[in-house]
C-alpha cells in the first residue's frame, strides 16, 4: 500500500463528511418546509374557522332581529361573548354598515370604529384577511348579516397570530423528534456506506487511488504480454493492448461474454471450470499462443479469473526447424548405426575367406542405398526436401513402418523450402504416430503424394492409423486442433495450418483408402499473393 501523502483525507472519511452534510442539509430542509407548511396549514384552519363561525353569527335570527333594536349593544355583547368563548377564537364583532363597533372583547372598544378592510362584505359577500387591529396581528372574517338580500350589520370573527403561533409551537417537538430519527438514520447509514467504503479503498485518499490507477494503466500498457480478466459471470472485465492484438479482440470488448470472442475452447472452458492451467499452447489465426489462466480471490471468495498471453510464433517456428533437424540427426543416426552392422558383415565375410560373397553383399546394399537416393534426388529437386524425404525413409525402416513416396516436385515451387519442409516433415510425423497407435492391429503404412510446379502445389498423406472422426475434421482446419493435445503433443497439425493459412491455401482431412486419415493440402501461387 502508498503511502497517504501529507494532509489529504482518506476517500472514505471525505464521502463520510460530504454524506453527513448532504444529510443535515435535507433534514433541516425538511422540518423548515414542514414548519412553513403547518404554518400554512394553521393559518387555512383559522381562517375557515373564523369564517364558518362568522358565518353562524351572522345567520342567527337572534342577531338579525337585535341589530335593529335601538341599543344592540345590550343584548349582543353578552351572545359574542359567549360563542368567543365556545368556539375558542379571539374577538367576535358585531358592527353596523358604517364600521361602529356594538360588540368587543374589550367593552373599552364599544362604540369605536372597526380597524380592518370589509372587503365585499357590504355588497353581502365574504371577505376573509390578516390584518393587525385592536388586539395584534389576527386571520379574520367578515360576514353580512342579511334579510330578504338586505346588509342589516356586518360581523367579524377573527383568531390572533400570536395564538397560531402558541399552537405552532406546541407541534414544533413532534416535527424534531421525526427530524431527529430521520437525521440519526441518515448518519448511521452514511457512517456504515463510509465503514465499506474504507475497507474496499484501503483508507486511500483521492491523490493515491489516482495515482495507482496511471501506474496502473502504465503497466498494462508497459507488460510485453497480454492480460485478461474476466469477472465471475466470464464477462471481460479488464484488457490491455497486447491482449487486444494476440487475440484480435474487437475495441468495446469490456462487459462481453468469454464465449462470444471466438477464444480456444480450451481456454474458455478452463475459465469456466474455475482451474489453473498454465502455459498451455493454441493456435489463433497464424499465431502460436501460449495462455495461463488462473482463479482470482478476494476475502477468499473466487472473483473471477486472470488470463495471460505470450506469443510464441517465432519461437514455434524456429523449434518447429529444431525438431526437423533432430529428426534428420536421428534418421542420419539410424543410417549409421545400420551401416555399422553392414560394415561388420562385410568385414566379418572376409575374416571367414569369403571376399567374393563380401562383395557381392556390399555392391548389394550399395546399390539399394544409392537407388532410393537416385529416386528421391529424381523425383524431388528440391535438395532439402529430398534430404528430409530420405531421412524420413530411414527412420520409417527403423520402426518398422512401409513408407511410400510417390510423384515429383520441381526445384521451384510457391512454397519456399522452410515452410516445404515443415508442411513434410509435421505431417509425415504426425502419420507416423498415427499409425503407432494401431500397431498389431494392421499394416503400419504411410503413403506421401507429392504433385506441383511454380504455381501450384499440392502434397497428400496417407495413413493406416485409426483416422479422425468426422466432428473433430472441422477442429484440425478451424484452430490447428490435435486429438492429441491433451498429452502436451500435436503442434505439429498447429503449425501445418499456420503455414497452409499463410500460403492462403487450403488443408482438407478426409478418409484414406489405407484405412486411416488423408490430410491433403493444396497451395496455389495467386492464393499465396492474395492471402
């Protein structure tokens, strides 16, 4: 882990503050816009309070027949008074058309004049206000009192602030307690959002996280191989370039299924089973890769899989060569060891006084030797291949395998003598081991058809091995597959497909009439050019 630099916060405890202050916010928010909607609401209930109760005064036939009695005042302040009392507002007013007050809380106010608009309700409309009179700021009412559509007084019924604002009060705990739960929720949640947090960042701060991520975008971009991985679900979670190019992955590739790249099935399945393979070798294209995968953890519960690729094309080819050359030594060792028993026949027929039958054995096998040499050196001009050819023949005799050559091939071919030479050699070994397989069984035959001139070519080889079946033939052409690959083996079918692609030729596996496979591959100079 970094080292947090000087002053900065880890990430967590800045989302902890930033959280907690978001929460205080909405919560202080919240009970201003619920104190400013009861203050609205007090408000509304007073004032259909003091207009239902004014409305009741003024339709009483006590009030509209003392209104027009000589002294109103008498029998009506008693009556205010009295439905003040009982329906809990603060003044109700009984008052003439010109404002002079017959009723009031106060008697000292008897007689005065009504402070406060009437609005419509001279015309015999209700008019409802806040206004600040005789007794402070109140929510009022004002009511005609009517008779056949006659105004005959007005009457006022009003509720005072101060008295909504005792009452707003006295709601204001509840409203705390809500806001206080509600905070002390908001802060536990955040407190535990930022207790995770920490623990998946490390106690990082912001700084540190920004620089791990360019170092780490440096070293995927700086790795000479190439890194995949991929999520529990096998869906592609992170690639570097290299990854990209080895294994022609398309640009959007992040958030994509495993199985929808055209990947090795090996591979994928090797994902998907959830084990670790190292260093195991596919063919892609023309490519020659060698892929690890392996199970990644986290708090040991499995997170997915890393995956890595190395390209191992030149290095196939060139142990592709080595392996050629091997073969050659060993036919070249074959030869030698059987010379070496002709030599000590020879040798040991004139110890014994017989020189004649000496050399009739060894003008014999000389002649047999030079034949086979003659004939392939015929048939074959291309030096390195009739070498190869001929040590192949060797090592055929060595395991007891009856090898046949047939047809010709000029010097010059659209094949250059490397690549001829590894087409061969990786098939007749492959046939070689083919028919290994069936030993016992049946004749142990391999038969090479060579057929070509500068613009065309074509080699066939015939096995008496237990062939391929039918659903695996589309494997061998697709991905260079071979049934043995399980054992570490079978690159050789590998790298005859890679040069066959690279050629733009085509390599056909079908039945062969010896009772095994035929791999025969077809090169044409155009398709070499066009490919």
């Amino acid at each position: 882990m970094t080292r947090r630099a000087e002053g900065e916060s880890p990430v967590a405890r800045q989302i902890l503050l930033l959280q907690v202050g978001v929460v205080v916010v909405l919560v202080v928010t919240a009970v201003a816009l619920a104190a400013l909607d009861a203050r609205r609401d007090s408000r509304e209930a007073a004032r259909d309070q003091a207009t239902a109760v004014a409305r009741s005064v003024a339709d009483s036939p006590f009030v509209r027949q003392e209104v027009l009695a000589a002294d109103p005042t008498t029998p009506l302040q008693p009556f205010a008074e009295e439905v003040r009392r009982d329906t809990g507002t603060d003044f109700v007013v009984v008052m003439d058309t010109d404002r002079t007050r017959w009723t009031h809380p106060d008697p000292t106010q008897i007689g005065g004049k009504f402070v406060g608009d009437l609005g419509g309700a001279p015309e015999g409309r209700v008019f409802t206000q806040e206004y600040a009179g005789t007794l402070g700021p109140s929510i009022r009412a004002v009511v005609p009192v009517t008779d056949g559509g006659k105004v005959l007084a007005l009457v006022a019924v009003g509720i005072t602030v101060d008295k909504l604002d005792r009452q707003l009060l006295g709601d204001l705990p509840g409203i705390a307690l809500a806001a206080g739960v509600t905070l002390l929720a908001g802060l536990l949640g955040a407190w535990l959002i930022a207790r995770r947090l920490r623990r998946q960042t490390h106690g990082l701060g912001e700084r540190e996280i920004t620089r791990m991520y360019e170092y780490y975008r440096a070293v995927l971009g700086a790795v000479r191989e190439g890194l995949l991985l991929v999520d529990s679900d096998l869906r592609v979670q992170l690639v570097n370039d290299e990854a990209r190019r080895l294994l022609a992955l398309p640009d959007e590739v992040e958030g994509r299924s495993l199985t929808d790249l055209g990947l090795p099935p090996g591979l994928v399945r090797a994902v998907e089973q959830r084990t670790a393979v190292a260093d195991e070798t596919y063919v892609l294209g023309q490519q020659v890769l060698v892929l690890s995968t392996s199970p990644a953890y986290w708090h040991q519960d499995e997170v997915g899989a890393v995956v890595t690729v190395r390209d191992r094309t030149e290095l196939q080819a060139v142990t592709g060569e080595l392996d050629l050359v091997r073969g050659l030594t060993e036919s070249l060792r074959s030869q030698n060891h059987e010379a070496a028993n002709r030599l000590h026949t020879i040798v040991s027929l004139v110890e014994m006084g017989r020189p004649e039958q000496a050399v009739e054995f060894a003008t014999a096998e000389l002649q047999l030797a030079q034949g086979l040499a003659d004939e392939l050196v015929s048939a074959v001009e291309e030096p390195v291949l009739a070498a190869l050819l001929l040590g192949k023949t060797a090592q055929a005799a060595e395991r007891g395998i009856d090898l046949d050559i047939e047809g010709e091939l000029p010097a010059l071919l659209p094949v250059e003598a490397r690549d001829l030479v590894a087409l061969v050699g990786n098939l007749v070994d492959n046939a070689f081991d083919a028919v290994a397989e069936t030993r016992g069984e049946r004749p142990q035959r391999v038969r090479v058809g060579l057929a070509g001139d500068v613009d065309h070519l074509r080699i066939e080889v015939d096995d008496s091995g237990p062939g391929i079946a039918p659903e695996d033939r589309a494997h061998v052409l697709d991905r260079g597959w071979s049934s043995k690959a399980s054992e570490g083996r079978g690159l050789g079918l590998a790298i005859v497909t890679q040069v066959v692609s690279g050629h733009g030729g085509r390599l056909d596996v079908t039945d062969s009439p010896l009772g095994g496979a035929r791999f025969a591959l077809t090169v044409d100079a155009d398709g070499k050019e066009s490919g």
